[in-house]
C-alpha cells in the first residue's frame, strides 16, 4: 500500500530512533497504533472523554472533552490515520506536543478536524495558528470514513486529506513530543460541538 502521496513528500530518511508501542508492521518501519479495536493501551488519557473500543473502533462522543496521549514521543515521521466524524464533530491529531498534560494548539501542531469551524480555511485539513487549507473549497469530513496522512520532518509538515495535499508549511516552534487524538466535548455557551470520532487505523514510522 502506498503510504504517503509522493508528490507531497520529501525524500525520507531515518533521523529517529523512538521508543514506541504497539505491533512493528514487517520490513516497513511502520507500527500499528490502532488496528480496530486494538490499540487503548498505547495511549495515556487526559480529560474525560468516553474513549472506548467498540464496533471494530477506537470510538468517544461523551464527556467535556478529551485526548488520548501517544506514550511514545515523535520527531521526524510520517502518520497515517483513517477517521469517521459528524458535522458537529470538534478533533484532530495534535502531533509534536511539548507537555502531555497541556494540550493545545499552540503547545502542538492540531491538524484539524473541525466542518463546523467559523473560520472553515483553520478547519479539517488546516493547522490553527500556522497554515490555511490551501484547497478552495475547503474539504469535509463528516459522515464518512477518511484518511489523513501526514509528515513532519524538520520544520517541514505536510497534510494529505483522502489523496489532497491540503496543508505544506514551515514552522519549527514544536521539534519533538507525543501526538494525541481529540474528543471536543459539546460546548453549551458556542452550542457547538460533541460529534462522535471513531478511529479503526493509526500507523506510524519514525524517520
């Protein structure tokens, strides 16, 4: 399987050698995070989402919000994740995160998956507070299952939606931490928010 669209990516080196969880796919470098309902303990929760393995998924759509912590930390690697969301969902993977227990878009790099974002351009596909969709209209996610795929090497990150590049950028703020996987519990005072997340595959390769 072609793991990365060529036309995004640089050519790819080992630069890292992690320790990591979770099933070392055979002479690829790739490890399996999530395999459908496999993969909870690779994870430190922080907040109160209702994460859970059910239905052949990684699944949470109650709680004031949440994310699952990688117990590994990441410099350099490519990510490959397929996702299911609704149009009220509030997620993302937040890669590079430089304090576990302080998770934010600015402590990370949150690739976003957000449809009902005001701003729709720092939505699904987009990095709040460095990099736009680049991608007119921006693309949606709810309803149905996607894929992102997305690279981090250097100050260089690439992020590829269901086969678009939507995001390349340069920002070199966050070199190195755990990623996370997001539940936006329903916000009562914006109303929005509170759709469910489901994850039925993560992989990851250090490079």
């Amino acid at each position: 399987m072609k793991r990365f669209l060529a036309a995004a990516a640089v050519p790819l080196v080992a630069a890292l050698a992690v320790s990591g969880c979770g099933h070392q796919l055979p002479s690829m470098g790739w490890v399996s995070v999530i395999d459908g309902e496999r993969g909870l303990d690779n994870f430190n929760r922080v907040g109160d989402a209702n994460w859970r393995a059910e239905g052949g998924v990684i699944v949470a759509d109650k709680g004031k919000g949440g994310h699952l912590v990688s117990k590994a930390s990441y410099k350099d690697f490519e990510l490959r994740a397929e996702f299911w969301s609704e149009v009220t969902t509030n997620s993302g993977i937040f890669i590079r995160c430089k304090d576990a227990n302080k998770i934010s878009a600015v402590d990370c790099y949150e690739v976003n998956i957000a449809d009902g974002r005001p701003e729709p351009n720092y939505g699904t596909g987009g990095i709040p507070n460095v990099a736009a969709v680049k991608v007119v209209p921006a693309p949606k996610a709810a309803g149905r299952w996607n894929v992102y795929e997305i690279m981090a090497k250097g100050d260089e990150l690439t992020i590829v939606l269901n086969g678009q590049v939507t995001v390349y950028a340069r920002d070199g703020r966050n070199p190195a931490g755990p990623f996370t996987l997001q539940y936006g519990g329903f916000n009562s005072t914006t109303k929005a928010g509170g759709g469910a997340i489901k994850w039925r595959k993560l992989d990851i390769r250090p490079l």
